[in-house]
C-alpha cells in the first residue's frame, strides 16, 4: 500500500504558469494539453476565443470574462507523469486568489515574451515563486517574432529579477530568420519549419558540431549563434540542480508556443527537473507531513464563489498533502476540530479516463462549501492532527473606500463584509479617525467580486469610492499618533489592529520620513 501510495505521488508534478499578460501563457497551456490529449486543437481553452470550451454555472462575473472555472486546475497525463497545471489568472482578474495559487504548487514555469523582456505582472509572481524557494523553469515565447538579444534576455534575469539563467537551447536567428533552436540539452538542432521529407532534428557531436550534411545554412546567423552558445558554455552559469531546486537557477528555454516550437522538447525537459510533491511543515509540532504518508491531509489555497444567488455554495481549492482522498471520507477541520463528511466533491479531472485514480499529494480537490472552511485551513484524517503554515497575507495595492448605500441595512452590510474578509476575497481597513472602511486588493477584479457578492449574497448594495494606488507601510502600535494622518497619508488599523499608512505615493511617504524619521515604516509582504 506505502509503495502505490509512494509511486502514485512520484508520479505527480505540480505547477503555474507565471507571466505577464499576452506573454503567451494561454497559448502554451493548450500546446501541453495537446500533449496530454486534452484538447484536440489549439484555441480551446480560453473561451472568449473559441466559444467552445465548457461552461459551467460559475460565478457570473467569470462567465462574463469567458473564464471558465475548469481552467483553474487542468490536469493531464504525460509520459507516465500526470501533470496539473493551475491557472493563475492575469489581466484585470489579477487578484490574491492569484498570489495564494503560487503557495500550492511544487514549481513554476515563467513564460516571458522575447521582444518585452521581463515586465510588471512577471516580477510580481516571481517573487513570490522566489519567496518559496520553489524551481523555476523559463519560456522565453514568441521567437517566430523579431525578440531582443537573447544574451540580453538571460542577463535580465540576473538583473532584474536576481535569478541565475542557465540556456537549455539557444536560438538560431529570430522572426522571419528564424531557423532553429541549438540545443545543448538534448545534443542536437531543432528546425524550424523543416521541409516535409527533412528531419526535425539535426545531432551534434560532442564539440557541439553538426554531424550530418544538411540544407542548414552555416551563414552568420548559425555562427551567431554558436559562439553565443560557446561563450556560455565557457563563461556561463554552470548547470546546478541544487540551485535549480532552491529557485537560484532557471533553465531557460527559448521557442515559441503559437508555432508549437519548441514546447515538447522544453516539456520533456521539464518533466525531467520538476520536482515530485514534497514535505509540508506541521505548526504543532514541528514535524514535517510526507507525501507518502498513509493519512489524508491538504490545506484550502483558494475559495470561489458560485455567485447563483440560490444555492451561495462556494468552491474549496484543497491542495493535498499526504495520504489519498476518498469520496466520502471524513476529516477534521483543524481550526474548529469539527468532523465533516467530505461527499461533495469536485476533482479536476479534465479528461474522462477509465482508471481515474484517487487524489494524492499534488492533486488538487475542490470540496463544495456552505461556508466552512476559511483560507489557509488545514483539514486531515489521521490521528495526527495537523496544521500547515498559514498561507501568507498579500499587500494590497488598491483602495477603495467603502459605505452601505442604505443606512437602514446597516447589519448586512457588517455581516457580509466581515464574512468576505474572512474568506479572504479582500482585505479590511478602519480608519482612526472616522472608522470609515477601506478594502485593499492587489487586483481590481476583487472589488468586483466583493461588490457583486455584497449584492447577491448578502442583499447589501455598497457604494466604493475608489482611492486609486497607495503604499502600505505598517507602524509600531507604540509610535502611534492620529496627529500624523492626512490625506495624503491615511491612518488606517488591519483586521489584527496594527496601525499602518496608506501612502498616496513614494513622494508622500519620503515627506513623512523626513517629517518623522523616528517612525519607522515596514513592509509586509
Ligand atoms: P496570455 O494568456 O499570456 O495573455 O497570452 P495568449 O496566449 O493569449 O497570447 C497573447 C497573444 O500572443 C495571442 O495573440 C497569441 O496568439 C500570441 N502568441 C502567443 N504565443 C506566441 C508566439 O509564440 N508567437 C507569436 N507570434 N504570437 C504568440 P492573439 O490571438 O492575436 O490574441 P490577442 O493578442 O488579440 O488577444
């Protein structure tokens, strides 16, 4: 039983897909699912483009969005791997929803558009894939397109976001001269766009020369990108698994997604890096949960709302930890020791397989809840209890202010805002000097959420005032004095009642250094 439990788990790789929006991460989603069967054409998987991807009774908002809720865990098998990619949404729907999917994965692949360089929403999840020490695995996408050099690309990595950038290929040209991909990793030149009788791949030798005749061009632009490819094995970053575990070294991949370039060679690659589900920490004794242990035990990362005002069931993301998840099976919900059944059940099997095998550590689950369960819980089977860390809290970046536009409901108003903070849709300011009640987020599609299940679930109709970007910066509680709040500095509590400021920008809070250099200002992440 140990050693089904222990092969079912090495067989799980778990994992998001960070970038900036437009980088390609849709596009690169579906060529994998097209390797794992899921999906018979590229195009299918946002529904805004094709219109044919399911649609489930999901939160109105989403459905507007053409999101679907199955995209949010996509599982598929692979090579004797089964893979489950979890979506992180990008765009407008960037929220902490987002942030937190990061904290339930093993690794990361970060796709980065090869003319953009790195941009804003690609450092922002970075640092939380950074923050976790979790590998990192880099596409550098749309190499069909004119892309900047790629040195330039891999010392932005280092630069930028403080990674080591290890090349697994190098490109041959880029955009119409785009022939190639040199690959070091597998010994061998990928073509681009081969005649139909020609070979895709073309061997190396071990100097890295080719060891057939072929219609490749030996011009500049191969030239080019062999001593490029030569440097770097001279004066580049050695290749160090450890560093790739701990998150210090990415492999970079170069390709490109629309043209199918380059993606099964960086998959295969992939799967042979990517680590298995690993250990989580338990808080009440500091032991670690293996994978392979035989009890059940998974945390909640995410809570989605089905926003059908009829039955206010939401979704529970439970990422699993150790032992198999059965149909039925009861576990205890460790914040409030209670037993609960868990009959209801989604898994997110995107596939219809005839052995379809329990959940194990790296599977995702979603449990249907009545309001149970809360981010962050811990829930297990054993009779061990267990307690994972909890998940992080995120800084807001936006602000709005917040009031009930009917005076006269002002209970509803109070019970929903506290039950949505609660479940971590978004985060709750007080002012000092007035009580008003701010809401930070990270992205605007949680205001949204907010305001529209305010409405639905909980016949409060709020009105927002947005208060735009602002900078969080926390207090000593002893150093506290509402004299120093403005309104370009507003003095608010968090839900713990910790006293921070609320910057209207850098320029506000460097005036408030200089008028108060005792005050020491901090940042939580
Ligand atoms: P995202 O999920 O990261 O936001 O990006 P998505 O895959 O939707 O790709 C964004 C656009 O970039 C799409 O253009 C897509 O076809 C294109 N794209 C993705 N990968 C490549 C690539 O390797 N090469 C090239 N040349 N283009 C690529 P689009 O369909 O025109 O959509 P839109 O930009 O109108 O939304």
């Amino acid at each position: 039983m140990a050693n089904t439990l222990d092969q079912s788990v090495s067989k799980r790789r778990t994992f998001a897909i960070i970038s900036h929006p437009d980088a390609g991460k849709t596009t690169i989603t579906e060529q994998l699912l097209l390797y794992g069967g899921i999906v018979r054409e590229a195009g299918t998987v946002k529904g805004k483009k094709s219109g044919n991807f399911a649609k489930s009774d999901w939160m109105e908002i989403e459905q507007k969005r053409g999101i679907s809720v199955t995209s949010s865990v996509m599982q598929f098998d692979y090579q004797g791997k089964r893979i489950n990619i979890l979506d992180t949404p990008g765009h407008e729907d960037f929220s902490e929803d987002t942030y937190r999917t990061l904290m339930a994965v093993d690794s990361a692949v970060m796709v980065i558009d090869a003319a953009k360089g790195i941009e804003a929403q690609t450092k922002k999840l970075f640092k939380i894939c950074k923050m976790r020490g979790i590998p990192i695995f880099t596409f550098m996408n749309k190499m069909d397109r004119d892309s900047r050099d790629p040195m330039e690309l891999i010392s932005q990595l280092e630069d930028v976001l403080g990674i080591e950038g290890y090349p697994m290929n190098w490109p041959i040209g880029s955009g119409r001269v785009l022939r190639g991909l040199y690959d070091r990793y597998n010994k061998r030149v990928a073509l681009y766009r081969p005649d139909e009788n020609s070979e895709k791949y073309l061997p190396l030798d071990d100097d890295g020369n080719l060891t057939v005749a072929s219609d490749l061009p030996d011009d500049e632009v191969y030239q080019d990108a062999k001593s490029n490819m030569d440097l770097i094995q001279e004066a580049g970053n050695q290749f160090d698994l450890d560093k790739i575990k701990s998150g210090d070294q990415t492999p970079v991949f170069f390709g490109s997604a629309l043209a199918n370039f380059g993606v099964e060679t960086f998959l295969n690659a992939y799967l042979d890096f990517a680590p298995e589900p690993g250990e989580h920490e338990n808080t009440l004794d500091d032991t670690e949960v293996e994978p392979d242990n035989q009890e059940f035990s998974g945390f909640i990362f995410k809570i989605q709302a089905n926003m059908n005002p009829r039955h206010r069931d939401r979704i529970a993301f439970v990422r699993v930890c150790s032992g198999e998840f059965d149909r039925g099976m009861d576990v205890v919900l460790q914040r409030t020791d209670k037993k609960l059944r868990l009959s209801n059940v989604t898994e997110f099997v995107a596939n219809t397989r005839e052995n379809v095998e329990k959940a194990v550590a790296g599977d995702i689950i979603g449990l249907y809840d009545t309001g149970n369960f809360q981010i962050g819980d811990t829930i297990f089977n054993g009779k061990q209890a267990v307690k994972f860390p909890p998940l992080p809290q995120f800084t807001p970046e936006l602000f709005m202010r917040v009031s009930a536009k009917n005076v006269m409901k002002q209970k509803s108003f109070h019970k929903g805002i506290h039950q949505l903070v609660q479940e971590g849709a978004v985060q709750l300011y007080t002012t000092y000097s007035t009580g008003d009640y701010i809401l930070g987020a990270v992205g605007q599609l949680q205001f949204e959420v907010f305001q529209f299940r305010m409405q639905n679930e909980y016949n409060s109709e709020v009105v927002m005032e947005p208060l735009g970007h602002k900078t969080a910066r926390w207090i000593r509680p002893d150093q506290l004095d509402e004299k120093m709040s403005s309104s370009r500095n507003i003095l608010v509590r968090d839900i713990h009642d910790q006293p921070l400021f609320l910057f209207e920008n850098a320029f506000a809070e460097r005036w408030f250094h200089d008028k108060y250099p005792d005050v020491e200002l901090m940042t939580k992440l």
